[in-house]
C-alpha cells in the first residue's frame, strides 16, 4: 500500500523570491469538482509578466496555470486540492502503464508551437462536445481553445500523437526551470480504449527524466473527485501538503 513518508523542508514565499509579487482572490464560486461546495482562487498578479523563474517558483507553491493565469485553490474551509508532482528519476512504470506502452507503440510523435490550426481545433471541440458536455467548457468555442490553450505562456508546447498519420491526442506541456507541468490533454473520443489520457503523462514523465528535470506537476488531486483519482496512479510522486512536499511511494 502507498504511504506518505519523507516531507521536504517547508516551503518560505518570502525566502523564494516572490515577496514582491501581487496576489488577487476571485469572488467565490462554485467548486467544479465536488457538488454543493464553493472555491475561492487566488491569482498572481495578471498585469505584469511573470518570466519562467518566477512561474517555477510559483508551481513549487502549488500554483497552476490556465491559459493566461497562474492560479492556486484556497478556500477557507475545504483543502481537498492536493498539488501533486511526480519523481521523474525514480518514476518506473507498472504492469498497466507497460501495457498502455504496448498498445500505443503505433502511434508517432511531434512536439510543436502551440497552433490554432484546423486540425487540432477540430480535435479538442469533438473531445470537449463527447466528453465534457456537463462541465463548464462546453459547448466548445474556438475563443475559449485560443484562451485555454494556444496563448497562454512562451514555456508552453503541444505534444502531437497520430495515428497512422491521423491526430489521435495532444498534450499541452509547460517547460519550466527543473520541471515539466502538464497542463491539458485532449482526445479523440473514439480511441478510448487506449487510455490516451494516462499514455501522455506516462509519456510526458520519460520526457522530463530524459531532460533531466526532477518533477512533473499534474496539477491537483482530489480524493473524493472520480475524474482526479487517475493522478495517484503515477509513483513515486509528493503532495504539497501543510505547505511542504510529502512523498508518497509504492
């Protein structure tokens, strides 16, 4: 069974270089992940650059990025967001991850610019359409995709896989200083059974330990969200918790 064991030092804002950054919090709302609640989100400051020491920085605190903003979860009563990172170095894969490896050893690669072409356009409104017509991004619009995805921060790449030339899924990837952050992954909905979604981050993992960065940020985990208890799959990984990162093994 996985445990939490080792914790690293806490972490100091004010040690990090940060001090002088500028933090908003957005109006209530309600929380997109567990019913009958509502989430309060901080945001770092949107009207000046943040270069991408900063933006490591920030990640190393458990903040996100989506599109243009770099954001962290912080509601009063509620700690269920989880920043969670895993140990690239010491990442190995288990029988299912080997298996999706298998299953998926047709498809090639591209890492480009993030591109508002047709194609990829295309892919993310039939994936958000069939997948997450209940959720707040649908119905698709090619704004919404431009803002989310394409220009949101120079560190940003699209990881292509196709399928006998087809595109069957990008990743969205940011390259920070000792990391890469995975942002978003969408799909072609009628590859399903080859579990697209885990085969990027598998992928995205072996990339990081190839460039010798140490983490991938998956951004949160939820304990009681179905959609977000895939991300504990990937060990050796820590959860940033009381402000320090916890390290949950195999």
């Amino acid at each position: 069974m996985a445990s939490l064991v080792a914790n690293e030092p806490p972490l100091d804002r004010t040690m990090s270089g940060l001090e002088n950054l500028k933090f908003f919090q957005a109006p209530d709302h309600d929380c997109s992940y567990l019913p009958d609640r509502s989430a309060t989100t901080v945001f770092a400051d949107p009207s000046i650059k943040i270069d991408t020491r900063s933006y490591t920085l920030l990640s190393q605190i458990g903040f996100r990025r989506s599109g243009p903003h770099i954001y962290k979860p912080m509601c009063a009563a509620c700690n269920a967001c989880v920043p969670v990172r895993v140990l690239t170095r010491l990442f190995a894969p288990r029988r299912r991850h080997r298996r999706l490896q298998k299953r998926n050893q047709d498809l090639t690669t591209l890492v480009t610019q993030p591109n508002n072409n047709d194609e990829v356009w295309a892919l993310y409104a039939r994936y958000i359409t069939l997948r997450h017509f209940d959720g707040d991004m649908y119905p698709p619009s090619r704004d919404q995709f431009v803002n989310f995805l394409v220009e949101g921060r120079e560190e940003a790449r699209f990881i292509e896989y196709r399928l006998r030339g087809r595109l069957a899924a990008v990743a969205v990837v940011d390259q920070l200083q000792d990391s890469l952050s995975a942002i978003y992954t969408f799909f072609d909905p009628d590859l399903e059974a080859r579990s697209l979604g885990s085969y990027a981050i598998i992928d995205i993992i072996q990339r990081a330990a190839e460039a010798e960065l140490p983490y991938v940020y998956l951004g949160y985990w939820i304990g009681d969200s179905a959609k977000m208890r895939y991300k504990a799959e990937f060990l050796p990984q820590q959860r940033l918790i009381d402000n320090a990162w916890r390290t949950l093994e195999q």
